[in-house]
C-alpha cells in the first residue's frame, strides 16, 4: 500500500500517543514508578522517530546525496528507494534525469567529436585568439602550413610569425579590427614558415564576447594563397604585355563573338573595347571572307592553333587592311574548349613594300640569267619575309633583359639562359651606346609607343638593321617598370632603299645625320631639299622666308616662323619648335630649318643644345635628314666652329655622266616613274618640268639618241622609259 510520508508521520505519531497513553494508564495507579516509566515512554518515542527518520527520509536521501556526487565526478549514477512515497517518486525522477544528462553527454560528445574531426581534416587553418590576439586554440593544419605543431603556436600572437615590415602594418590592422567589433574577411598577411620561406595567407574570422557583452577574442580561419597571388602577379605582368603590345590580341566565345580587346586592337581597328565586345568577329572582316574563316576555326578546333593567315580586316572608318594572323584554341582549367585567341599584326605596309620591290624588280631587270637570279633572291626574301617572326625581349629600367622569346634566339645568338639578366647595351653597336637611356628617360616621361629603325649588334659580331617597337610594361599602379621591344629584321630592306637612294640622290647624303650649310639664302639648302623630297622624303621646311621667296616642291609643308598665331605659322620658341620636328611621324623626313631667326629669338646657347638634341634623336631613330640653314656672318667664329663641329657637310656626288642638267632631271623623273611601274607620256613631262613641248620633245630626243630613253606608243598616248644603258647611269660604281 502506497502511503505519503505526511500519512506515514501521522500514523507513527497516533501509535506511540496511543502507546504513551497506554503506558500511562498502567503506571499512573504506581506513584513510585511514575518517573522510571515516564523515562522509559519517552527513550521508546525517540527510538521510534529515530528509526522511522533514519529508515523512510535519512537513508534514501544518503543515496540521492551519493548519486549527485557520482555524476558532478562523471560517474555513472542509479538509486534504488523502494519507500512507496515522495522520495521514491524523487529518486525516480533523479534517475530519469540522470538518463537523460547520459544521453546528451553521448550525443554532446559524438557531436565534439565530429565537429574537431572536421576542423582537423579541413584544409584551411582553424584557430581562436583572445582579445590580446593570443592565441588559445589552433588546429593541426597549421603543421601543413607554417611547419609548427598547435602547442607551439599557442601562447603566441600572429606578429610572431611575421617579418618586421609585414608586422608593423599587421598590428595596425588588427588593432582596427578589435576596435571595430565585427566579422573580418579577406585579410591578408605575410606570416613566416619555420623554415623561414615566406607565405601568404588571407584570413577571416568572427569576434565572440562574454555574458557582459565584453569581446574575449575571435575565431578564424587563414587559407595559404601564395599561389594564387603569385599567379595573379604572373597574369598582370603578361596582360600588361598583352595589352601594350602593338599587334591586336583579341580573345573569342564559342560563338567566335568578341570577348576581349586590348590596345592594339584599337590602334589597328580604331573601335574601342565597349564598342565590339560580344559582337561576331565577322564585324571586322569582309563577307567574301566568312567562308575561309569558317575553315580556320575548324583548322583551329582539330589542331589546336591555325597560323600564317594573311587576309583582309576592316577598319572603323571602313579602310582595308592586309593582316598576319594566328588563331589559337584555349581551354579552361579541365581541359574544356572554351574559346579562341585572335593574333592580328597589320602587314599592309609590309605587303606594300614587298608589291613595290617585285615591281621594281620587274622593271629594273631583263629576261636574262640575271633575271633568274635576281627573281631568285627575290623569293628567297620574300619566303624569309613571309616566314619571319619576331623577336620579343623586355627590359627593366635598369636597362637589364627580363625576358627572351626563341626568336631573339634566332636573330641575335644569344641563348635565353644568356640573355637573361644581361644588359640590354650588348645588343648595340659603338655609336649608339645611349639609346637605352635614352629610351628609359622617354618611357619614364610618360611616352607609351616609340617606333624607329635602327641597328643591333649578334652574338658573332654583326650589326644589322631592325624595325624596333618599343612600349611600356606597367605595374598595377600604372607605373612604368621597364619596356617591351619588338625588333624584326629589315637589313635586307635598309639595303635596298640605301642603294637606291645612293642611285638618284645629287648629293651624297646619309640619313640619320644633320647637315650645316652657311649661305645667308639657302639656294643650296634649297636644292638638297628638294632633291630629297623628289626621291621620295616627307618634306618640312621652317623658316622666316613667305612661301613665295622659295620655291620647294609642292607635296612638302611649309610652316612660317611667327610670334603671332596663324595657319601654318610656328612660334620661333625652341621648345614648340623641337615638339613640331620630334613629333614628325615618318621616318624618311626631310626638314630644312632657317637657324638665323632662331637664334637671334632664343640665342645661341639654347639653339646648339636644342641641335644637340636634334642629331642625337635623328641619329639613335634614324628619322630621316636634317638640313640647317645659316648665314654665317651673325655668328663669331667660336660659335661657329662648334656648329661645324657638331654637323656634318653637304658633299656633291661625283659626275658620271655628260648629261646637261636640264637633261638630266628628266631622265632620272623618267627613271623615278618606271621603278613604280608608271610610264610617264610627254604631256607628264611638259607639266613637270613646266617646259613648252618642243622644248620636252628635243630634252627626250636627245635622250633617245643616246640610248637612255625610249618611245612606245600606248593607245594615242606615247610613253618614255629609261633603257638598260639609262639604268646603269644611276648604279653606284
């Protein structure tokens, strides 16, 4: 039977009252015995309360008191009271409870378990610090990352580990993240291996605080991601190369649309980026095109690369253009096509040239063995030409090659491993030792493309002519770190145009120099311009003299020394006048430029160090010839001396021929028309040379007679051409 402990006290209470009264009873008839009994009644309630305590309430509390004990030590704890009231209800429930504390204690454990397994095996490195950037836990990743096992780390702060630079911009940054209170991502911080090799690692992490709402540290993780910033680095220098490259490097969908363009596409096309991304590349290519480079796309996706496509592409303002382009496939990261690369240079100037010496060729040579032989060189070249790739190095500022492509291997000697960390001055010849500096100074005054023809010296000793292009590489900053430098080879053509220069010039010039005439009006001057300008130079003249007090050719630009502003009038200022000449685009330019007003505005120091300049860019660019016209009696003869010094002289080429003057002229404008295939007709002559036609026809009879020149009718036109005997007049002997 179930009794409560109240029932149960109650019950024990009425037996021993009863028990008392009973006693009582008996003993209250014995005066005498009343006390002994009295002490007897009451050792039996005692007795009796002292067992019912200690039996129903002290023993099973003894066991709940032990039970507790057992499970505060991480004992396991069960208690059995059998007493039918409330504490055998109590132990029921502390042993429920206790089953309970065991089951989340397992799951808890399980669950700890887990989760450190997951920590452990991750790849990133899990740690906690306190609010003094101490850290207090860190996983054993940091083994794999660093090279210390977690016990040494700990104790230790992140400015431990780091170099002395890295750590004073390190405790300023983390002291912003504590003051801040918030979750941090994407820090970066260069920490130290126990071996002493540097890594990067980027870090993110969350603050935890106390019950006060006090920050006791955060918990973060750090990823090792030196690869993937030098990668970055490796990227930004090659699309800095990519992108200051002359030749257009444009990188194509599936689809063949549009999908990147750098700044030599837009110098070639003149379409900027925002303008052709996600259009079809067939936007830059006639529709009689589509079919041939549909096949190149498939030569592209079979082989991996489609190269040496010469073809036609079109331009912004709607010009055709000849391009040398190569298509290559491009694959992503698991080995999926993805794309293509379009490599195009402009070879229109080029395929010009190589039309205009077949021509020549043509025209200069009879169908004999040295016909053969000639047509024989003549391929020979072009294949070379046509074959040819070109030779890419780069240099730092410090005018140190950094890098060295197969075909600089091929046209210098040098292999890449010499090259490498060489000096980019054993690559010159004497004479132009400072065109390095010279171009470091002009890269670092902001000037993003230098293109001239120049010479280089091989390996072996030989100097040959080169076609350079020169363009910045720049840091992410835009900050120049050295330059690219295309150079292909063009002794061949530097070859050809001297020799037929050495043929019709008058006087013996050599391009690149800077002649002095002293006359006090430039006849001569004149004449050597002018003789230039007909053999095919870009003619500027500047001068103080009106167009109509010298006569130059037409085709050549005149510009007035003025200190007022007009067209065509220059301001005598040394420095617009060196930007105007410095900034002439060809490289055969003809500049003649009257010194007299020159120096009387700027004097004479400034002007012969402003000639100073002149001779060195000419010289280093090869920009074409500079003539200097002065009358020599507004110096002393000190200053003059130094202009003789520093210029060269004007030298009449040797006669070999009787020929009047007048005579020759038409035979060489005559021989000047068949070297492009024109055959000019009397009329042409007449109007050249601004002679009545009885005076042409007797000038061209007398030609004939002679056997230089002579007469084919073409349709009712008749035409003149230079004979054999005509040509070898103007062959260097």
């Amino acid at each position: 039977m179930r009794l409560p402990i109240f029932f149960k006290i109650v019950a024990i209470a009425l037996f021993f009252a009863l028990l008392s009264l009973a006693l009582f009873t008996v003993t209250s008839n014995e005066p005498s015995g009343l006390t002994y009994v009295y002490y007897i009644y009451m050792f039996i309630i005692i007795l009796g309360i002292s067992f019912f305590v200690a039996g129903s309430i002290t023993e099973p509390l003894e066991r709940l008191r032990k039970g507790f004990e057992n499970i505060m030590r991480g004992e396991s704890a069960h208690i059995e009271v059998d007493t039918g009231d409330e504490l055998e209800d109590l132990a029921k429930a502390f042993n429920y409870m206790v089953d309970v504390l065991t089951k989340q204690k397992d799951m808890l454990k399980r669950s700890e378990d887990k989760y450190r397994s997951l920590i452990e095996d991750v790849n990133d490195w899990v740690f906690e610090v306190d609010e003094n950037f101490v850290y207090t836990y860190s996983s054993p990743k940091v083994r794999d990352i660093l090279g210390y096992e977690p016990e040494e780390v700990v104790g230790k702060k992140p400015f431990d580990f780091m170099p002395e630079d890295e750590r004073k911009k390190a405790v300023e940054e983390f002291e912003n993240i504590k003051g801040d209170k918030i979750p941090f991502c994407g820090l970066e911080n260069v920490f130290l291996r126990k071996d002493g090799s540097p890594v990067i690692l980027e870090t993110c992490g969350r603050p935890f605080f106390d019950e006060k709402g006090n920050l006791r540290g955060y918990r973060a993780v750090s990823r090792d991601v030196t690869a993937r910033k030098q990668a970055e680095e490796k990227l930004a220098y090659l699309a800095s190369i990519t992108d200051h490259t002359v030749d257009a490097v444009v990188s194509l969908d599936l689809d063949s649309r549009i999908v990147s363009w750098n700044k030599g596409a837009e110098m070639m096309f003149g379409y900027k980026e925002s303008e052709v991304i996600g259009k079809p590349l067939a936007t830059l290519m006639p529709k009689e095109n589509w079919d041939s480079c549909r096949e190149n796309f498939k030569k592209a996706i079979l082989e991996g690369y489609a190269r040496d496509i010469e073809t036609v592409r079109i331009t912004k303002d709607g010009r055709r253009i000849l391009v040398d382009q190569t298509l290559t496939t491009i694959y992503d990261s698991n080995g999926e096509h993805m794309g293509f690369v379009a490599i195009m240079r402009d070879i229109t100037k080029r395929k010009e040239a190589e039309e205009e010496l077949k021509r020549a060729y043509r025209q200069l040579e009879e169908k004999t063995q040295e016909l053969l032989k000639s047509q024989k060189e003549l391929e020979y070249l072009a294949n070379i030409l046509e074959n040819s790739n070109d030779a890419i190095y780069s240099v730092n500022l410090e005018g140190v090659i950094t890098s060295w492509n197969k075909t600089a291997e091929k046209l210098f000697g040098w292999t890449k491993k010499e090259a490498l960390g060489m000096s980019a001055d054993v690559l010159l010849p004497d004479e132009i030792k400072n065109e390095i500096p010279f171009l470091i100074q002009k890269i670092k005054e902001g000037v993003r493309f230098i293109s001239y023809e120049t010479r280089r010296l091989t390996k072996d000793g030989e100097i040959i002519d080169v076609d350079v292009t020169v363009s910045p590489i720049l840091d992410e900053e835009g900050k120049p770190t050295g330059f690219s430098v295309i150079a292909r080879d063009i002794t061949s053509k530097i070859k050809a145009e001297e020799s037929m220069l050495k043929r019709i010039l008058k006087f013996d010039i050599d391009k690149g120099k800077v002649y002095l005439i002293e006359e006090s009006f430039p006849d001569l001057a004149l004449e050597v311009f002018n003789d230039l300008i007909k053999c095919g130079y870009s003619g500027t003249i500047i001068t103080r003299r009106l167009p109509d007090e010298i006569k130059v050719e037409n085709n050549s630009t005149h510009f007035w020394l003025s200190e007022k502003k007009g067209k065509n009038t220059l301001s005598p200022d040394i420095s617009e006048i060196e930007t105007t000449i410095m900034n002439l685009p060809n490289w055969n330019n003809a500049v003649l430029l009257e010194l007299d007003y020159v120096i009387l505005k700027n004097g004479f120091d400034k002007t012969f160090e402003f000639i100073q300049r002149l001779k060195e860019v000419f010289y280093i660019l090869k920009k074409g010839v500079v003539l200097l016209s002065l009358d020599p009696d507004i110096l002393n003869e000190k200053q003059i001396k130094l202009l003789r010094k520093e210029c060269s002289t004007i030298k009449l080429k040797p006669k070999h021929h009787d020929l009047p003057p007048e005579v020759y002229e038409i035979l060489r404008y005559v021989y000047m028309q068949n070297r492009v295939g024109e055959r000019p007709s009397v009329k042409d002559i007449m109007s050249k040379f601004n002679i009545a036609r009885n005076t042409a026809k007797k000038r061209i009879r007398y030609l004939e007679e002679n056997g230089l020149l002579k007469v084919i009718r073409d349709g009712r036109l008749k035409v003149v051409e230079v004979t054999e005997k005509g040509r070898e007049l103007f062959y260097i002997s």
